[in-house]
C-alpha cells in the first residue's frame, strides 16, 4: 500500500509541475527570484539524491564483488558489457534510420533559428586519452569531486629572425610588422565533477580482492554491508519528499524557458523523431529483448522499476536516480543483491541508450539543416562514434550536449549549431535519460537470469563452509 502511495504521489507531482509550469507562463511574466523561489525544493532534492551517489556507488560495488568469486564476477562483467554494447549501439542505429526516413532538418530552419555560438572542436584521440586517464585517477580523495580533462589554449609565438641587421632593424623602426602567429598548446587542467568512472574501476579492483581473501575480509565486508543499508534507509526518506521535489523542478524548468512556444514549433520534427526513437527502444526493442532471454513478461517488470522510471524522468539524472533503482529491483523484482551492486553502478556510468539514440539523431538534424549530404562512411561514422561517446558521458544531466561536439567534429560538421539545440535539450534529456534507466534494469534482469545457477553454486558453497 505505501509503495503505490509513493508511486501514486511521484506520478501527481510530474503530472502537476508540468500544468503548474503551463499556466504559470501564460498568466503573466514571473521574475527570476520567483522562478528561483519555484525551483528551490526541486534543487535540495537534486543535491540530496547526488549527496549518496558516492556512499552507494563504493557501499554496493565492494560489497556486490566481495560476495562472488573471480570467475563469477568476470563472467557477470562480461555477460553486462555484451548486453549494454549491443542496446547501444541498436540505439544509434534506431536513430539513424528514423532521423533518414523522417528527415527533420531543413536548411530553411537555420534561416529562423540564425547562428549558434561558436564551441571550440573536440579532438577525438584527446577525449578518449581522458577517459582512460579518468579511469586510472592518480589520487582517490580528489577523483571524488574533480576529473581531468585535456584543454586547448591557442599561445601566441614570436617570430624567428634571421641574422641579417636590416631586417632587425625595419622591424624595430616599424617598418614592416609581421603577423601574430599563434600555435596551439596541450595542458591538463581538472574540472568539477566527480570522476565517477574512476571511482568505479577502483572499487570494482578493491571488491574483487577482497573477496579473495575470504574470512580475513569478513569484518570489512560486514562493514560495507552496514553503510549499504544505512545508505538505503536514508533513499527511502528522500523518495518520500521525491514527489513535491520534482513538481518544484519541472515546474521551475518549464518557466524559466525563454520562447518555449517558439522553439517547439521550430524544433518540433526534431523533437518527435528523438521522442519516437526512445519510445520505440524503451518501450519495443528493451522489453523484446529481455523477453528473448528470459521469457517473462517484461511489462511486469516496468511496473516493478516505474517509480525509477518517473524519477528519472523527473531529475533527468541516471546517478541521481541510481538509489531508487536499486529499491525497486531489489525489494520489488526480488533481484540478488550481487547482480544489482555490480551491474547498476556500472550501466549509470556507461550505458547510455537514450544518449547514443539523442546524440545520432542530432549529429544527422545539424547536417540536414546545414545542406550537408553525409556519404554512407560517414553516417557509419556517426553511428559508431554516437556509440563510443554515449559511453564516455559521465552520468550527469546534459552530458549528450558535450559529447554532441565530438560527433559533429568526427564528421566535419559545424559545432556552433549545437548550441540551437540547447533550447529543447531540458525536455528530451529527461526523456532520454528515462530510457537510460529502464535499459540499465533490463540489463540487471537479464544478467541475474543468465547467471542464477552460478550464483546458487556459489551459495552452495558458503553454505558448506560455514556449516
């Protein structure tokens, strides 16, 4: 009864931010410190959700591996990655083909929206070589709040002068002033945000070696076990306040868009082929395959993971809502507990069906609405690098907008016109996120069916030690 309270209640409060957000733009202009004011709840329960990010992701992770042994956890790995691998890149696939037939992009849009900002371009050798420095932090303490990024600076260079004097000396008289010259400079610089995929590579590493060490890790294992279930009583008080937290957020997003009515005409055939897209993955392709494999009723399981599903809508976050989906699979589809602390964490990070799909679809939108023709080589280009990035996006909100710029530069497409997305992105990350959460789900319920008799081998086993 309680739980179809919460879930009645987290419904109502989507249901009302968004009427409370539509009528609150037409009665009248609302100063930003009102709109601050709406937003407010909905911020404390953003923060509130990625305040426990960091005590879950290491509280499940160590505590999931400890309880498999090497060859349980590889295979479990292995079993996760073939799945996420695959939806994705059906995903970018969906995309292409939907953004080809609907053909959404018509150069006379780019005549009424203008141009975008210029961004600078994202080399794509640069981006991959930070992903792997992010999963090798070199100092565990500063990974929890600060990742590392290669920065391009543009340094200006002086000119060489050959010995001659008269040449020296017209330049100092004036005479003749060559050009600057500028070059372009290589750092590293660390941005904000936590390095979530270092953070996961470490204690996948920690997890596994303890549990091969056995009784001696006892202790320890216990005490990860506590702060696992202390962290899910403290979930469990946050989802109560969830249902006003997310009417506050989306009503205070949907005021603060400048021209809504505008961009949606405008945007409109983009919005639906990205819509129609993650329908058709989320609520076709997912349920289909996980159907395939395991031969239930994949509808019965969304409703088991719904709460997760609206609340992911609600924060378009997948690590903001990666406490809730472990309640729902845990407690309401009876998932073993290691499946869900290894598979969950990893899929937040790194399966992003929903941003692979986005991400596909808006790389070939910037090329229509340019004119550009892009040969089969380089929609399989962008099919392939829509897949790669998707998987580098750290699991924060609007990560697809900067992986857009790798893409769009893989391909030779104008980066400033990302910015001309921008407008409608708050609308389908949410949409898009969402699916990225019900695909993550799908993936821990296959993976546990796939893995059952292993994992009641490796029950077994304790059974007989401890006996």
């Amino acid at each position: 009864m309680r739980k179809n309270l919460l879930l009645t209640l987290t419904v109502l409060g989507v249901i009302l931010g968004a009427v409370s957000g539509m009528l609150l733009r037409v009665a009248s202009p609302i100063d930003d410190n009102i709109v601050m004011v709406i937003a407010f709840p909905g911020d404390i329960l953003m923060r509130m959700l990625k305040m426990l990010i960091l005590p879950l992701i290491i509280s499940s992770l160590i505590t999931g591996l400890a309880g498999l042994d090497a060859k349980s956890s590889g295979r479990l790995g292995t079993r996760a990655m073939v799945y996420y691998m695959t939806t994705t890149i059906i995903a970018a696939i969906l995309g292409v083909i939907l953004v080809l037939i609907i053909h959404p992009g018509n150069p006379k849009l780019k005549e009424n929206l203008g141009e975008g900002l210029q961004n600078d371009d994202v080399s794509s050798l640069d981006a991959f070589f930070d992903l792997i420095r992010n999963l090798f932090p070199e100092n565990l303490v500063q990974a929890c709040f600060q990742q590392i990024q290669t920065v391009v600076k543009k340094v200006e260079v002086q000119p060489d002068f050959d010995d001659s004097n008269s040449t020296m000396d017209e330049f100092l008289s004036g005479a003749t002033k060559p050009p600057p010259i500028f070059k372009e400079k290589k750092s590293l610089q660390f941005k904000s945000g936590m390095n979530v995929l270092g953070l996961i590579g470490f204690f996948i590493a920690f997890g596994i070696c303890m549990g091969k060490m056995g009784e001696k890790a006892r202790l320890m294992i216990e005490f990860f076990n506590i702060l696992n279930e202390i962290v899910m009583k403290l979930v469990i008080m946050i989802m109560w306040y969830s249902p006003f937290g997310i009417a506050c957020l989306i009503c205070g997003k949907i005021i603060s868009i400048k021209d809504l009515e505008v961009v949606a005409r405008q945007l409109g055939m983009y919005m639906i082929t990205v819509i129609v897209g993650l329908i058709i993955h989320g609520a076709i392709f997912l349920p289909c395959i996980y159907f395939a494999i395991v031969r239930k009723n994949p509808f019965t399981f969304f409703m088991g993971i719904f709460q997760a599903w609206i609340t992911a809508l609600g924060t378009a976050s997948s690590a903001g809502t990666l406490p809730v989906t472990f309640r729902c699979l845990e407690e309401n589809l009876g998932i073993d507990k290691r499946v869900t602390r290894f598979v969950l964490p990893v899929g937040a990070t790194i399966n992003m069906d929903g941003t692979a799909l986005y991400e596909a679809v808006a790389a070939i939108f910037i090329a229509q609405m340019n004119g550009v023709v892009l040969d089969p080589g380089q929609i399989v280009t962008v099919s392939l690098t829509a897949t790669l990035a998707s998987v580098g996006a750290a699991s924060i909100p609007s990560a697809g907008l900067v992986t857009m710029l790798l893409i769009l530069t893989a391909v030779g497409l104008p980066t400033q016109d990302i910015s001309l997305l921008v407008a409608v992105d708050w609308l389908l990350d949410r949409f898009r996120t969402s699916v990225n959460v019900v695909g993550d789900s799908y993936g821990a319920g296959i993976v546990y069916h796939l893995s059952k008799a292993e994992l009641e081998a490796l029950d077994g086993k304790s059974e007989v030690l401890h006996g």
